[in-house]
C-alpha cells in the first residue's frame, strides 16, 4: 500500500492529472479502501506510457478492490474512475463485444474532467483509426466535437492521422503534414506531460520511418530532455530513446 501511494506522489508531482489531483492528495493513506482508487489511477498513467504489463496488473487490482467495496459508487468521482475503467477494456485484449460496449459508452459519456475528456478523445480517434481502416476520412473535422484545443487535445486527431495513413499507405508527403502539424504542437508551450512524451516517441519514431529526420532529430532531442526531466531513466521510455538515439547517431552521425 505504500509503495503505491509513493508512486502516485511522484506522478503528482511530475503530471498534470486535472480536477482530481486534490482529491488523491487528500485521501485517507491509513484506510485500505483507498487503494481502489490508486490502483486504478496507476493503471490510466501507466497505460498513458504504454507500459501495458503494469498496466493490465493495476488495472486488474484496482477492479478486484473496487468490486468488493459496496460503496465504491459513491466516491467523489466515481464517473472518472469508471470512464478509466471503459477506456482500459477498449484498449486491452478483451472481446470484440467488450470493446465495442465500451466504446460506446465512452463517446456517448458527460466528459467533465481532464481525465475523462482525453479517454473520449483517444478512444473515438482510435475508433476512427479502426473504422476506416483503408477508406480516407478526415480525422480534424471528425474529431473536432470530442478533441477540443483548449483541453490541449487537438494532436490526438493529428497522430490518428498520421497513423492512419501508415496503415493506409498514403503518401509520405501526406502524412509529412500530419508531422509537422505534431512538430508544432509540441514546440508550441504545450502543457501536459503526458501528451508531450506521446508526441516526442511518436514523431521520433514515425517521422524516421518517412525519411524525414530534421524532424525525427528533433523529437528524439526533446524525448531525451524529457526522459531526464520526468525522472523517466531506466524505464522502458529510456530504452525507447536509446533506440532512437541509435537510429539518429547512424543518420547524423556522433555529433548529433
């Protein structure tokens, strides 16, 4: 129980998790029934990194210990802990039924919180992404109800894009556009750490892939400051800058 308080601390202390941050802070560390709601927390953020295996063990937790507390629909927001819920059956490896439930209940959910507002813009643009799997559709005009900029969500649809276009094979110049709109995202003061680790690994990585690597050179500088910013060394991300970091030392050379 403590070594997970001790994780959300360092999470509070790094990322930016909304509405609900004083109510974490605030809850009750002697009273097992809190872990419910951490090991829940836990699971959103480590999804949010893609650490999945840590992910599905919080996740799996954090249903058992709410499960059996009767009055866990009664906990200051409870809508937020169960959109996290939705949004982990979506993304894990659950029935096609499963899924499609929680897809639906997500989009058609009373997004209030930060927390709830980046589950339904994620899970609709993924919906988008696996929808129209090979078909062209626009993914800023189709978002634009679910991925508001002044939530500072609006690079979701651009990533779903860019993306989409890989697995649709569009042209490396299409999506090139779709780059360099998540290029200035980033470098445009943007807040949120957790989007700003999602756009850094995914332009290192996609704008390589299309030969464009002034970008890749970039990200991959930013995603190294944020690693140690984070105090994200030696977590699965760090391996991932290595990566990259090779990958940039044999386009630019040692000097890069």
């Amino acid at each position: 129980m403590l070594a997970a308080f001790e994780e959300l601390d360092k999470i509070l202390r790094i990322f930016d998790l909304g509405e609900i941050e004083q109510h974490l802070k605030d809850l009750d560390r002697t009273n097992p029934e809190s872990l419910a709601e951490i090991q829940l927390i836990l699971a959103f953020h480590k999804s949010r990194l893609d650490i999945d295996e840590e992910a599905t063990e919080y996740f799996n937790n954090g249903i058992s210990l709410a499960a059996s507390d009767a009055n866990f629909e009664q906990r200051p927001f409870y809508e937020t802990y169960e959109a996290i819920l939705y949004f982990l059956i979506f993304k894990k490896n659950y029935s096609k039924e499963d899924k499609i439930d929680a897809y639906v209940r997500i989009t058609k959910m009373d997004a209030r919180t930060k927390i709830q507002k980046y589950i339904k813009c994620s899970v609709y643009v993924d919906g988008l992404i696996m929808g129209y799997a090979r078909e062209s559709v626009d993914f800023i005009s189709a978002s634009a109800e679910y991925c508001s900029p002044k939530d500072e969500l609006d690079y979701l649809p651009y990533l779903g894009a860019a993306m989409h276009g890989q697995n649709a094979a569009a042209s490396f110049e299409e999506r090139k556009r779709y780059f360099e709109k998540l290029a200035a995202i980033l470098n445009d003061d943007l807040a949120d750490t957790h989007a700003r680790l999602e756009i850094a690994i995914f332009l290192a990585a996609g704008s390589m892939a299309i030969a464009e690597n002034d970008l890749s050179l970039e990200a991959t500088i930013i995603l190294n400051d944020l690693i140690a910013e984070l105090e994200l060394e030696n977590t699965h991300l760090h391996f991932v800058s290595l990566f990259l970091n090779a990958g940039i030392s044999g386009l630019w050379g040692n000097k890069s």
